[in-house]
C-alpha cells in the first residue's frame, strides 16, 4: 500500500538481546520520526530525521537506542542489550517535509507500530 | 516543557450522542494540533490538523476548534455511532520544533 509500514509487527526478545525495528516511509516523504508508546500512554518522542540527517534525537532514553537512515529513505531502530523496560510500541511516521510555507507539508501519518516485548 | 492534557480519560456513550473530547496544552507557541484515533493493537490515524492560524477544522461528523491563547482544543464528534469506538489522542508541534507531544488520550466507547 501506500501508507507508512513497519516490520516485524511483534517481537519478542529476551532480556539482553539486540533488536532491529524497520520502518518504510511513504515515498517521497522527507521527515521521518520515531516513537514509542507504552501501554495505556501517549506516544513520546524518541528521534527526528530529515532525509538521512539526523536531526533531533533528544528523546532516546538511552545509548543502547540508535537509529538511522543512511539513504534517506528506510530507517531502522537498534535497541541494544534489552530491558524489560523497552517494552512496548515503536511507532514510525513520516511527513512531506518541514516547510512552513505549506499546510501540506505539515501532517504526519503513522504506521501500524511494532510490540516489542522483552522477557 | 510542553504538557498535554486530556480530559476524560475515558468516556462511554449511548449511540446517537453528540460528544465533546478535551485537551489542553500548556505552552501556547505552538505551530499546529493534531487529533488521531488509534484503535487496539493499531497505529494512529489522522483526523483532522489545525494550523496555529486556524480556528477550526471539520471532516464529516468531525469538528475541531483550537483556542491557542487559552491551550485549549475540542474534538466535537457529532451523532456517534460504534464504529468511533476507539482512543483518541491530541497533539501539538511547538514553534520551531518538528515533534508532537501528545496526550494520553481519550478511550470512547460508544453503546450500540
């Protein structure tokens, strides 16, 4: 389709592996953002890229969290050595751009997450 | 920081009601407001984006209105059905920021 994919739709990790979580944007779209929502929460921001710039990622929650995009376009999401706390949804979005001048470039659209859940 | 408030946190109707979902912000710069509808185990989808120059958006039975100077935004749904079961989730993009800051939503449940 056309929309924002995201893969693998569930993981299971044991505490201490590494996981990779991949997210296609919608084709074209220049900003591309990465959140993680936990049960029962509002997504928060975890990291920013305009094309494979990475241009914010004040939201990680710590270094074994690393993300990118190296050609702009598919970006993946590395957890290293897992926690129970890394447990839950990975939501991926991308936009046009951030071009004030346009309304159009604003709205972001948001693939269907990944459930990472760590044991 | 930007805080992002949504009142109630859960909501039950009978099917036919017009309904009224809340969300505040405490930093009042902001660029635009975004309502989603996430339903469970899926992503967000986009309802309607309020530009900071707007006053209001509607799609269909939706209606969003966005106060800036109180940090105030409503969601109006209008004659709901079961099929709007589902969380609704409000956020903003500050001035100069790229990000959303979200609420932790609203869940509707709507009685057949």
């Amino acid at each position: 389709g056309a929309g924002v994919s995201q893969s693998p739709r569930y993981k299971v990790a044991k505490r201490g592996q590494d996981v990779a979580l991949r997210c296609d944007p919608i084709s074209g779209h220049v900003s591309l953002f990465w959140y993680q929502q936990a049960l029962g929460q509002g997504p928060e921001f975890l990291t920013y890229f305009q094309n494979e710039a990475q241009l914010d990622k004040s939201g990680l929650p710590s270094d074994r969290f690393f993300a990118e995009r190296p050609e702009g376009s598919v970006s993946t999401l590395k957890i290293q050595r897992t926690q129970q706390e890394d447990s839950a949804v990975y939501l991926c979005a991308s936009s046009l751009g951030w071009l004030a001048a346009s309304f159009l470039y604003n709205e972001q659209f948001f693939g269907p997450g990944t459930r990472l859940t760590v044991l | 920081k930007q805080e992002v408030t949504q009142i109630p946190a859960a909501l039950s109707v009978p099917e036919g009601e017009n309904l009224v979902l809340n969300c505040s912000f405490t930093d009042s710069a902001i660029y635009n407001l975004q309502w989603f509808r996430q339903d469970p185990g899926k992503g967000l989808t986009s309802l309607l984006l309020i530009q900071s120059s707007q006053r209001e958006q509607t799609s269909g039975r939706l209606n969003a209105s966005l106060d800036k100077s109180s940090g105030r935004s409503t969601l109006y749904i209008a004659a709901s059905q079961p099929g709007d079961s589902a969380t609704y989730l409000c956020a903003v993009r500050k001035q100069g920021a790229q990000k959303l800051v979200f609420g932790q939503g609203t869940r509707l449940t709507i009685n057949p």
